[in-house]
C-alpha cells in the first residue's frame, strides 16, 4: 500500500478527534543512518545512527506535529491558524495551512531568524510579522491573541502536536525492533523531548520495546533548563533552539527525570564543530540546531561520563542545514579562480594530491 503520511500509518495509536481531517505532504518516513566514521571518532564499541528530519517536506521535524495539528484545526472548522517561531514552525505551519486552504499568521523575533526559514514562510503564503522581542515574548503574544479571536494556536504547547511529533519514536521501534540504549536530541521549546518519550512509552506498554535514556542538549547561551531559570536574552548560534523559557520545560525535565538521563548545555563552538564532523565524515549536512544532540554527546564522552561500550545510540537530527545556511556561508572562503585551461587545473590539482 503506498505511504499516506503519519496520521494514515498510525491512525489507531494518536489520540485525535473524531473531527480531524487529515492533512498530509507525505511527512515522517525519515531515515535511520548508520554514522560508523563518526562513531570512530567518538569512541569505539558503541553503534550510532542519525534519525534525520531534515528530510521532512520542509526539512524540519516540525512537520511531524504540524500535520497532527492542521488537521484538528481544519476538522473544528477553523480558518486561521497562527504561530511563534524561530523559524521552522512558521515554515512548517504556513505549508500545511496552505495546504489546508487555511490562513496562517506567525509571529518572529526581529533579525534572530535564519533566512532559509524565513523563505519558507513567506513563500508558503503566511502573514509574517516581526516583534521587536524575543521568541518568549511572541509565544506569549499569541498565546493571548489566540484566545481573544478565533484562530488556533499551533506552536508546541497545542497537545495535537505532541501526537504527531511522537511518530518519531514509534518509527525508530518500527526499523529497530527495539527502543535505542540512548537517544540523543536538541532542546528548545521542549516539544520534541516531550513528544519522543511519549512515544517510546506507549509503544513500550503495547510492544514491549523498551525505553531509552535520553541526554536533552541546550546551547549554552540558551540553558533555562541547566542553569533552573529562565534566560531573557537567550544567545546562540543555533537559531532553532535560542529559547530562554521553553513552555514544555517542566516535561522535558520529567523525561529526564523518568528517563534516567539528562539534559546538557554546550558551546556554541561544540555545536559548529559537530555540524561540521557530520557533514565532512558522513555526508550529513544540518543546521547548527539539528547538531546539538550530538555534541552533548561528544562532550559526555570526552568528560568520561558515558559507558557506551556495546550499546546503540540514535541521535535525533531536526533540521537540513539549508534551513540555516548562513554560518556556512559567512565564514566559507572564496572558491579559488583558475584559468579555464587544462595546466592551470591539473597544477591546482597536484598540489593537493
């Protein structure tokens, strides 16, 4: 049978409304990839893969729950539907809008959102609007606009976006037949922690599949979660997770908690490195964001605190590295200018064999 999308696959096990009216772009179905060469460098023993969301239709994780969430709009009968976002919700909300037939609104800090991101919402028709705030202050705006007026709010705190984003889990069972000894992923407004171990929890209880330990992994410039108070002028070079007060905090520290791991912060040059490493050994190219789960796992092996010897670890990456190009390309060199003549390549070319 041909792939209807995620509310088709696993109609029985997401708690949605009889009114729901699925809208789909033929999200989730992402790839788990064996990262060996990076697994090498970080330690040996221990098999590591990437669960890589970049390969959603519009390259973030975010379609996962957006789905979910755009259908029960569109069943309840719903006409507009409006967001906070530092990037990848506005371009995920306003594709599924669109596709809906719905109209769609997001609200985004002003100058602190990535270009590729940005485009995506423009070009998907929403109303974009820039606040001179930062993301916290949006959610909070729209939160309230939401429940003055008849429009629905789809950031994270709309539980419909919980039930799509914890497909997740439930595909990383499905193509392992078991839950991983670890999983690895970014925390910003902590939907996504909160979305997998739900997942890995039911399809524990009806499967016996187990459940991981998860290591949750902050910038270090935007920790509320490490630091126990909220940041108000969160900093980071990755852009999808600069969030100083995350409305799902009090959960991700629960799975945490549940879990029996942990949640983390590392630099902003930890992050860049490891989008680098990914990208140079494996072919894997995210944004700084969809790295993070990995560096705090590089940093937890460097300090000596993870014992990994036989175990299996999936690292969840969010985002493509289109979605927030610009690190790359701002600090790249110019590529080098030969003669358009044999000699001249055939010299460039030696002297780097």
């Amino acid at each position: 049978m041909a792939y209807k999308g995620l509310i088709d696959k696993y109609s029985s096990l997401l708690d949605l409304p009889a009114h729901t009216r699925p809208v789909s772009l033929l999200e989730g179905n992402t790839p788990l990839i064996p990262v060996d060469r990076l697994s090498q460098q970080l330690g040996e023993g221990f098999e590591l893969l990437v669960k890589f969301e970049g390969l959603n239709p519009t390259g973030s994780f975010k379609d996962r729950g957006m789905t979910t969430a755009i259908s029960e709009a569109l069943g309840r009968g719903s006409k507009t539907v409006i967001c906070a976002s530092t990037g990848n919700t506005a371009a995920s909300a306003a594709a599924y809008a669109s596709r809906a037939g719905l109209k769609s609104i997001v609200l985004i800090p002003q100058g602190k959102v990535a270009t590729g991101k940005l485009s995506g919402a423009i070009v998907y028709g929403a109303q974009v609007i820039q606040i001179d705030g930062s993301f916290d202050d949006a959610l909070t705006m729209v939160v309230e606009i939401s429940e003055k007026y008849p429009i629905c709010l789809v950031n994270s705190i709309n539980p419909y976006r919980i039930e799509g984003q914890k497909t997740g889990a439930f595909e990383i069972c499905d193509t392992l037949d078991h839950a991983p000894d670890w999983l690895c992923l970014p925390v910003g407004n902590a939907g996504n922690i909160t979305a997998y171990w739900a997942g890995f929890k039911q399809y524990d209880a009806l499967y016996a599949t187990g459940r991981p330990q998860i290591l949750g992994v902050q910038a270090a410039g935007s920790a509320p979660l490490v630091l126990g108070h909220p940041v108000e002028n969160p900093e980071t070079v990755a852009t999808a997770i600069r969030i100083g007060k995350p409305a799902r905090g009090d959960e991700a520290l629960e799975t945490a908690l549940e879990s029996n791991g942990r949640i983390i912060a590392v630099s902003d040059d930890e992050i860049l490195t490891m989008q680098k490493m990914l990208a140079q050994l494996e072919g894997l190219w995210v944004e700084p964001a969809s790295a993070a789960g990995l560096a705090g796992l590089a940093h937890e092996i460097s300090a000596g605190k993870f014992s990994l010897k036989g175990q299996r670890i999936v690292a969840i990456c969010t985002g493509h590295g289109l979605k927030d190009p610009d690190i790359i390309t701002n600090a790249m060199v110019k590529p080098q200018i030969i003669a358009a003549k044999l000699e001249a390549l055939e010299s460039v070319i030696q002297s780097s064999l």
